[in-house]
C-alpha cells in the first residue's frame, strides 16, 4: 500500500485522466501526432516499476490512444478506487 502522501499525489492525476476518458470524446487538433507511441518508455521501465504498474501502464496507454477501451481500466484497483476529478479541482499538496 501507498503511503497516504503518495496516494494522493498518484490520485490527483489519475482521477483527471479518468474524467477525461470517460467523458465526450476530445478534439484532435491538427499536428499533434496520434496515437501516441510511448510503448518503448514503458518497456524501458519495465523492471523499474513495481509489479502491477507494467501492465496498468500499457493498459492505460491503449485507453489513451482509444478512450473505448478505458472500462477495460476497471479490472486494476487502483483505477477502479480512484474518482474522477473535475478538470479544474486544486492540485494536492505533496510537498510536506
């Protein structure tokens, strides 16, 4: 288990991503590049990464890319327990 500072630090932006992907689909401007590739990073992380972090990533990779996948999402804790935060909530402070 986290530590509670971590959790929230790891909350924060996870619950953003989760509005983000569970709400109406988001404009694709011109010249940004998609889907996004960073399949190799994850892979250079890999052994860095604590056990179930690899494949939450490379599963929250695949929603990005394709927001219909992200129920797929629902089958890791830590996506499941974390809230969707509005857009414009305060960031935590994790500094202390």
């Amino acid at each position: 288990m986290l530590p509670t500072n971590a959790c929230q630090s790891v909350n924060a932006p996870l619950g953003r991503l989760k509005t983000l992907l569970l709400g109406p689909k988001l404009p694709q401007p011109p010249g940004v590049g998609y889907p996004w590739d960073a399949g190799y990073l994850l892979g250079h992380l890999r052994d860095a990464l604590p056990p179930d972090s690899f494949a939450f990533l490379q599963a929250a990779l695949a929603a990005i890319n394709d927001p219909a996948q992200a129920p797929d999402l629902d089958r890791f804790p830590l996506w499941r327990d974390t809230p969707a935060l509005k857009l414009d909530a305060p960031w935590p402070d994790v500094s202390g």
